[in-house]
C-alpha cells in the first residue's frame, strides 16, 4: 500500500475540516462559556441533545473517509499509520467541531478494539463499524459498590439457560453515558469457584434488553454525569459474549490498557484558564499566588511532554508500557493543582455565585476533580503498576 503524501494528508484533512466546521477563535477573556466543569452537569434530556449532535459530526467524519484511519477498510478505516491519526487530530483542534463527550472515546478507543481482539467474526461484522461510526454508543459496565478498585472482586453473576445463553443479576455503578448508550460490556462473575481473576466472563449486553434500569447518580454539583446499572434477570444469547467463557479478566484488561492511554491529556484546558485567570487577575499577585501557578505551568508542561512520549510510543507501533499509568497520574495532579490555583485565586468568591465570568463556575472543577483519582483506574492502581514494571517490586502476598 502507498501511503498518502503527509502534506497533501494534511491540507486535505483542513480542506474537508473547513465545510463542516467554522475555524476555531480564541474567544476574549470574559467571554463565551465559562465551564470548567470535569463532569458535566446536563440534565438528561441535554446529554441525549449533546449527544446526537456530536454523534452527527462523527458520522460524517466517518461518511467522508476521516474516520477510523488506523483501521482496516472492512471497518471503514484507511489502514493509515497513527502518525496520520495524530496529525488529523491536530487540524481538528484547528476548528469548532463538537467537543466530543466521554461515550465517544469509550466506544471508538475502548470498547471497538476490544472487539476487534476478542470478539467472534459475526461480533466483528455486527458492531466495528457501527462503533466506529457512533451508530452504536457503547458504556463500560465494570465497577460495583463492594469491588472498589478490585475489578476481579465483581459479584455480578452470569449463569447459563437450559437454552445455552446467560441469565446476569447484579449491580453497576459510576456508570458514564448509561442513558444514551446502546450496549454494555460488562465484567460478569460465572464460576465462583475459580480464583478471582479466572472466574469471570464478558458479555456485551443491550442497555434495553428487559431487566436493565438506568438510575442517575445526583453529583454534589446538581447534575448526574454518571449511573448506577442494575441487571435484574437479563437474558442474553451465547453470542453475545465476549471472549472465552473465564477469561474476561484478559479481556477487561484490554479495555483498560486502552483508558489508561486515553486520559493522559485530562485537565489540560482547565489549567490553562486557570493561569488566564492570574493572568487577568486586576490586582498583583502575591509570592505564594505566583509560586503556586508557576508549580501549575510547569507541571501542566511535564505533563504535556508525557503526553507527547506516549503519543510517539503509538506511532512508532510499540507499547507506551508504563508511561500511559504515569500520564493518568500526572493528570490527576494537574487537576488536583489546577483546583488549587482556583481556590486561592477566588477565595470566598468560589462558593458564592456573584455573576461574575469565570468566577463561581469553578465550583464545579474543584468539587469533580477529586474523582479522577478513581475513574479510569486509581491513582493506586497505578502506583502498583508502576512499582511492578518499572522498579520490579514483587507483589504482595494475597
């Protein structure tokens, strides 16, 4: 195969980027949306709005050829390297397209390749390219109140029906996009007598399927960004499993491979309005305002550079390893800090809606930043994987 010229990839990509989408401006400070929120506060008829509306540009990108590159045609892809991937990513940033929500990536960079690994010929034909086109939106079915970060502690139960196909009870929770999703890949416990983590099976499981409830979970912020999922004698068909039956733990590890390297650029945006602010601040700084945005620029830069590693282990076609776990820390910093800029910055003026721009709605960044050090794996998790690969220390006895 010939690859394209890069230059020509590239002005072609801003070609096409300039009919659906008007360049993107920096607007002035003080105007426009002030959100800096990390989990949206949308009521559930705003994230379905949301949702369809990113999910028109997607199909689009797809329809003109933009969409999956790095994969093969069959899913229509253009078996591109990622360098081409990375360098459509860049234009894009150039335009206002829709900003795409978390049900996005989740479904093309997690769930998608987790089917394309795992899953059956008639699995593949089914679902690739409907995810890869946003025809189906899928929502990861994993965490449970009493596993905590232990994923292999699942309770949710999968038996099988005198007709070969699965009867699943449980419950799910921190449940992202469950509203506007269309199916589920769930991590299902089927045989309790095997160790932990070689008793479970996955299933890809239809979020109407009867017996499925979708319960918001109200944010202290006002919204419900996430779900709690409870599976009360959902009936699902053989095929509709995903993997070998016991060994959903490899097949759950995929999944999460893919989120670690997908989070490494969170909070990035909002540092960046953070130091705006001081920037635009109408009184002087004092030492400790300035010593702490400096701590946040250099930290959102190391941060960046991570990024900008991990990125290039991809192109290069080799496992960022343990990079992508140091990245999804140095974002939970970044966030962490971020929020610390802005309480100091605003004080009082944080909590008290004054009208003022870019003042009370950082409520809504301090108040969610704390809980990425649990989604997309803990911050503890990613210690141990660190401390496992990178500095060889042996597990703890279980």
């Amino acid at each position: 195969m010939t690859l394209p010229d890069f230059d020509t990839f590239v002005a072609d990509a801003r070609a096409w980027l300039a009919t659906v989408a008007p360049p993107r401006t920096a607007g002035a400070w003080g105007e426009g949306s002030d959100s800096v929120a990390v989990f949206e506060s949308w009521t559930p008829e705003e994230e379905r709005a949301e949702t369809e509306r990113i999910r028109a540009y997607e199909q689009a990108r797809f329809d003109a050829g933009w969409g999956p590159l790095t994969w093969p045609a069959a899913y229509g892809g253009r078996s591109l390297p990622a360098s081409y991937a990375v360098a459509f990513r860049r234009v894009e940033e150039e335009f206002a397209v829709p900003k795409r929500t978390e049900m996005f990536p989740v479904t093309q960079q997690l769930v998608a390749p987790t089917v394309l690994q795992w899953g059956t010929p008639e699995q593949k034909d089914r679902y690739l390219r409907a995810m890869l086109r946003t025809d189906v939106i899928a929502c990861q079915l994993f965490s449970e109140t009493e596993a905590g970060s232990d994923l292999a502690a699942v309770r949710t139960r999968a038996v099988r029906t005198d007709d070969g196909g699965w009867r699943i009870d449980g419950h799910k929770v921190w449940t992202s996009g469950a509203t506007v999703s269309d199916v589920g890949i769930a991590v299902c416990r089927t045989d309790a007598a095997a160790p932990k983590h070689r008793g479970l099976t996955v299933f890809l499981v239809p979020m109407d399927a009867p017996g499925v409830t979708v319960r918001p979970i109200r944010q202290m912020t006002g919204g419900a960004s996430f779900n709690e999922v409870y599976l009360d004698g959902v009936v699902v068909g053989d095929e509709q499993r995903l993997g070998p039956e016991g060994q959903g733990w490899k097949v759950a590890l995929t999944v999460l491979a893919s989120e670690r390297l997908d989070s490494g650029g969170l909070g990035l945006d909002n540092a960046d309005r953070a130091v705006e602010m001081a920037r635009h601040r109408t009184t002087p700084l004092d030492a400790l305002e300035v010593d702490r945005v400096a701590d946040l620029v250099t930290r959102a830069y190391v941060q960046r550079l991570t990024g900008i590693r991990v990125a290039a282990a991809v192109v290069a076609g080799q496992d960022p390893g343990a990079e992508a776990s140091v990245g999804k820390l140095l974002a939970t910093d970044t966030m962490a800090r971020t929020s610390e800029v802005a309480r100091l910055l605003l004080g009082p003026d944080l909590t008290v809606d004054s009208g003022r721009w870019g003042e009370h709605a950082w409520l809504e960044h301090v108040l969610g930043a704390p809980g990425y050090r649990i989604a997309g794996g803990t911050d503890e998790i990613q210690h141990n994987i660190l401390a496992e690969r990178v500095l060889g220390l042996p597990r703890e006895p279980a």
